[in-house]
C-alpha cells in the first residue's frame, strides 16, 4: 500500500505530508501521557514485528501480492496515540532506508498506514469489543485496511484520472490481503494475550 | 499486572529476526495491490500518458535510500542481502522506537508543558 514517488500530484501531498506531521505530533503528545514505561521495549518490539511481517508478501491473485499493513495489531494492543507513532516510525524507516514509498508520498503513506488505518481500526474494535471480542479484532482490522486503501486510491485519483475501475480494483485486493491480516492479527492478539506480556486489555499498557 | 521486562521479550525478539531474515526470503515476488492496480487500470487519455503515472524518483530527488529494494550493496548473493536488510531493518525499526519514545517520555518528566 507504499506509494511510490511521481505518482502523487504536489497538491495533494504538500498537504497529506502536513497532515501527516500533525498527525505524529498529536499522537507523540498522547503517547507521553499513557505510556507506562516498562512497556517502551514491547512497544519497540512490536514496531519491529510489524516492520518484519510487512516484508512478507503473499499472493493474492496470480501475479499480485501484498503484505499485512499492522495498523489493527498496534491499534488493538497499544490505543491509538502509540500505534499511530509506532506505524508512523516503520513507514518513515521504509522510505528512508528502503525506498519502499516515496520521500514526496511519505505524508500520503503515514496518512493511509499510520492514521486512517489506525484510527479506523481502534474505533471499530472500540466498538465490538465489548460484546465480540475477537470478532473485534478481525473486523476492525480488515476496516482499518480498506480504509487505508481507500485512502490510497483517493489520493491517487485525485492527482491523475484514475477511474472506478482503479477504486474498484484496489477495494477487491485489499479486502483480500485485509482478510489475511484479519486472521493473521487474530493470532497474534491471541498469543500476546496468552503470554501475558500484553493484558487482553490493552489499555493497561496503554495507560 | 507484570508488565514486559526484556528478558520476557528474548523468544518473541528471535521471532522477529526469523521473520524479518527468513521468511521475508519465500515472500511472493510480484508487485503489491497498489502497483498492480496502478498498472492494471492506468487512465488511457493522451494527456495522461504523457503525464504518466509511472513511479519515478520524482521527489525523491537528492535522497536515494541506502539499502534500496530491501536489499545491501555490495552483497551478491540476493538471499544473504535480503536477509541481512530484513535484520538490519527490523533492528533499526526496534532501536529508532526505543530511541523516540525514550526522549517522549524523558521530556514528560520535566512537566505538564516540558
């Protein structure tokens, strides 16, 4: 879901990189308050986690791949405000050190990866919870996905005459690699919380 | 509650390098949803063409990324590079998030405003 560089118009991601930095500022503000600080270093870890599970791609459709984006697994565990910084820190290192996703479409990236995706996915599962708990966890991430992508296309379509075919397209694809990172995201929810170094209340590390 | 020390974080630590140095080796090597929608259904109007949605360095200029492709210069072998840019990357992401919410937090202390 990285977008390259020279795909996005300059009024489109003069302000999405604006956005973006605004976005990481507010999130490093309520990161401060809540987060405990034995828990940095799982905080850490997880960034790293997400990091790797990112370069793993599957196949989706002969010839097409994608990889789990992370953004429901940090907003499930930590809240919004560390996932958001967190997210933001792996697609800032992937531009920079890697070339995955443009330098000029990095704001546009942190936006769909680290913000919509993010936040979609905390207020859904926000939602579900209490009465789904792990039905929580697999829809809200699999929103937290499409949204992202929706983004995504967005910000492609307004920058060049991209049409429905393209939205559509990237609607159906990221409901299946959504639907893949849905269980994947169960998982390992699961397994944090049975380990214990995550409560199943996450606000507890994310007090 | 216990929360995570660094010793409880040792076995899931060396699941991040297993995946970021290993399994990221078997990942499908064709391009992502994005790209191949980007490609699939790219506008077909002249003007268009001529602006071409195609990813370029445009932007990018005076920045080129030092382990492009998630690969290391200068090491032949794609796995052993695909590898080592997977722990590098991984431990680089761990370290730069220590680092950053180390200095949040330190800055917490100093007051509601600091």
């Amino acid at each position: 879901m990285h977008i390259p560089d020279g795909i996005l118009a300059p009024h489109v991601w003069v302000p999405l990189a604006a956005t973006g930095a605004g976005a990481v500022a507010v999130s490093a503000r309520a990161a401060r308050k809540r987060l405990a600080e034995e828990s940095v270093p799982l905080v850490g870890l997880m960034g790293a986690f997400v990091f790797a599970l990112q370069m793993v791609n599957f196949p989706i459709a002969a010839g097409v791949s994608d990889h789990v984006v992370g953004a429901g697994l940090l907003a499930v565990t930590f809240g919004p405000g560390i996932a958001v910084l967190c997210m933001a820190a792996v697609v800032t290192i992937q531009a920079l050190v890697f070339g995955d996703g443009g330098i000029a479409a990095l704001g546009a990236n942190v936006v769909n990866m680290a913000v919509l995706s993010t936040l979609t996915a905390w207020a859904v599962h926000q939602a579900l919870r209490p009465a789904f708990p792990n039905l929580a966890v697999a829809v809200s991430t699999v929103l937290g996905v499409l949204v992202g992508a929706g983004g995504a296309a967005a910000w492609v379509m307004l920058s060049q005459p991209y049409g429905a075919k393209f939205l559509g397209a990237m609607m159906v694809t990221h409901l299946v690699s959504g639907l893949v990172e849905a269980a994947v995201t169960l998982a390992v929810v699961k397994a944090l919380r049975a380990s214990g170094l995550v409560p199943g209340d996450a606000r507890v590390v994310a007090r | 509650m216990k929360l995570a020390t660094p010793r409880r974080l040792i076995l899931p630590g060396l699941a991040v390098a297993v995946i970021a140095g290993l399994l990221s080796l078997l990942a499908y090597p064709f391009p992502d949803a994005l790209e191949d929608s980007l490609e699939s259904h790219r506008p077909e109007t002249k003007a268009a063409e001529e602006a071409g949605p195609r990813p370029s360095s445009e932007g990018s200029e005076g920045w080129s990324a030092p382990l492009p492709d998630y690969s290391v210069p200068g090491v032949k072998s794609e796995g052993l590079g695909g590898a080592l840019a997977g722990i590098l990357g991984a431990t680089g992401t761990f370290l730069a998030l220590l680092l950053l919410l180390h200095v949040l937090k330190g800055r917490g202390r100093r007051g509601p405003n600091g």
